[in-house]
C-alpha cells in the first residue's frame, strides 16, 4: 500500500479514526462509523493499540492502519478494589493522554488529516483539525458514591471541552439505552449529536436455532479468563448445542471444540452476525456496545456485569428494570441455572437501531469541515 500522505486524492476528506483499547468494544462500534465515512467518499485511516488492532485489520484490510500507543492499565481480580485501583492509577492514565496527544500532533501533519474521530481516547484531539469523541459516558459511575461520580464528571467534561464536537451512540429521547449516562442533567458545553446506537451487525429474518447459545467472551483481564472458566466448567453438562467467542484475536492459545460445542478465538462481523441470528440467547458481558448490538438484533441475552466496573453495574440495573435482559452477578452465575432461569424470563424488547441517525450525523460533520 502506499503512504497515504503521498497519495491522498485532492478534495477526499481524511480522516483519522481512533478507538480505544480497553475490551474490543470501543473497536467493534466505530465499525459502523467506518462504514458510513467509505460510504460518505472519505479516505479513513485507522489507529489504535493491541487487541483492537487485530479486530479492525480483520474487517478493513484495503485501510491504512498506524499502531497509536497503548493505555497498559491493570485491573484488580476483586470487586471491591477494582474502583480504587482505577483510581490509583489516574496519574499514569492522565500521562499516558498527554503522550497520546504529542502523538497526534506528528501523526496529523505526517499524514495530512483533515479531522479525528476518537472513541474515549481523551488524548485524541488537535488544535487546527476538527476532532470528535464518541462517547456515552457523559455521567460516569465510579462506584464510589454520588460525590465521587460528581468530581468524575467535572474531570470528564474538562477533557470533553478539548474536542469540537461529542458524539453519543444513543437515541436522543431518554432513557434511551445507557440512561442517566448518555443523558445526564449538566449537559456538555460543546456541540453533541447523538447518533443512535452503534452496531455493526445486520438485522436478517432468520429463524433460530432452539437451544443454541452465542457466548461472548470480552473485556480486561483477569476477570474475562475468570468467566470463562466458570462457563467451561459447566457447558460440558449442557444439552444443547453453543459457540463460544473468547475475544482474542491474534491469540495463540485453543481451547479444543466439541461436536455440540464449537469454540473460536475471535469471528469477522459477518461470522459474528450469522451466530447472533442462530442463537436462541446470548450470553456476554453487559458492555454497553454489547447491549446496543442485542437491541439491534432482537436477541434474548443472559448478561453478566463485570465485578466492580460500575457502569456494567449500573447497565444491568437499567436492563432489569426495563426486562429487556436476564442480568445475573458473577458470584451468583452458574451456567445451567442461569439457562433454565432463561427459559422462563419474561423478556420485553430493547429499542431498536436507527442508522439514519449516524448517516446524518457524518453528513453534517463532513459538510462542516474546511
């Protein structure tokens, strides 16, 4: 491929599009946005770091893709610490935006770009060039309390106030799908735009297949390894039939499939959404893109918060109060009874995406740049 700088089409917007790496979700959502900017006439380069690398190499292999630097974090195995731990290590966290930031600066004038779309990399932001976030977490949940939560979101707001713009994959109307955290009372002081959720999955009539379960398996360590296991353990006892995800792309290591139960590493999205329309239910982590790729398909999904990450905490209250999904807590998860229990739950449907959204969102945003 040629350096994109050398070859870049006079009149074609460039824009740079840079996820997040913590789990593969921040990736997996700014697919649609992808998709939509190609389709729009943009060249799109694409950066981000480790495992979401991979992810966006496997679904854009004609795009230009720059390795950005890594946030390396670590998280606690223990519920009760996973907030102060976090918390510990903000110094390091607001360092590494400092980098990310000089980063940018040499990477916009090596590669002439023409604006930055950023999923919650705060450091992802220049001066001279529009630059976006993508975000839903406008109120943050610490788990540490309202006056906590209250300091989170003024430190979220100031790094907010750096970009031109905010983009929020929810509906506009509340409660929408992330409620108080996508529509908080203190609104933003620059220009946002909701987008509708952000799904790359395509919604087909297809019938299930009965008894069939999609597992998906994401988020940090040690606490993905940790579900996995307690799911292993028991999917040998299970009748029917499953696949399982274990969000590891690039990974070395297999685990062996089963005639009923058929184990990858990681699925391209078209792999991926033809298991998401086979599955009776899906079982998974209650991530917010997670939850706005089970609205998008009308699938019944068993959902298991991350212990000690508020926001899934706080996502799986939300989904309890609306029935739109069975969520159990990892210390009471144990897979065959959480399958029976699902049998007999009452489901009520999520609400739906809207690409319309999106397409007039990169629309206007494209019509706007200099």
């Amino acid at each position: 491929m040629n350096h994109p700088a050398k070859d870049k089409k006079q009149g074609k917007p460039r824009i740079l599009v840079t996820p997040l790496n913590w789990g593969l979700g921040h990736a997996t959502r700014c697919i649609p946005v992808i998709r939509e900017l190609l389709v729009q006439g943009c060249e799109v380069i694409i950066s981000s770091s480790g495992a979401s690398v991979l992810l966006l190499k496997n679904e854009f292999p004609q795009l230009h893709h720059i390795e950005a630097p890594a946030y390396t974090i670590s998280y606690s195995r223990h519920k009760w610490f996973f907030p102060v731990k976090l918390l510990l290590q903000y110094p390091k966290l607001k360092q590494q935006v400092k980098i990310e930031n000089k980063w940018l600066q040499e990477v916009v004038d090596r590669y002439s770009i023409n604006a930055v779309i950023s999923d919650n990399r705060f450091g992802m932001y220049h001066g001279n060039v529009p630059s976006v976030i993508i975000t839903h977490q406008l109120a943050i949940k610490t788990g540490l309390g309202a006056l906590a939560n209250y300091f989170a979101q003024k430190k979220n707001y100031a790094y907010l106030r750096s970009f031109s713009a905010c983009w929020i994959p929810d509906y506009p109307d509340k409660p929408g799908l992330a409620g108080t955290l996508s529509h908080p009372q203190n609104q933003l002081s620059i220009p946002f735009s909701y987008t509708g959720p952000l799904t790359r999955f395509i919604h087909e009539e297809t019938a299930e297949t009965k008894n069939h379960l999609l597992i998906i398996l994401s988020g940090p360590e040690p606490q993905r390894t940790i579900l996995e296991n307690k799911i292993l353990s028991d999917i040998h006892r299970y009748n029917g039939t499953a696949t399982i995800v274990r969000g590891l792309p690039g990974s070395a290591s297999l685990i062996p499939s089963a005639n009923s139960i058929q184990v990858y590493n990681h699925l391209s999205a078209q792999e991926l959404n033809k298991e998401i329309l086979k599955a009776e239910y899906i079982i998974s982590r209650t991530g917010y893109s997670t939850i706005m790729d089970i609205a998008a398909m009308g699938k019944k999904s068993i959902l298991i918060p991350t212990p000690g990450q508020a926001e899934q905490e706080y996502l799986g209250k939300l989904c309890t109060e609306q029935q739109t999904a069975l969520v159990i807590s990892q210390n009471k998860f144990s897979f065959l009874n959480a399958v029976a229990e699902a049998g007999h739950y009452y489901y009520k449907p999520m609400q739906s995406a809207n690409k319309d959204l999106l397409k007039q969102t990169i629309e206007h945003f494209l019509l706007s740049l200099p």
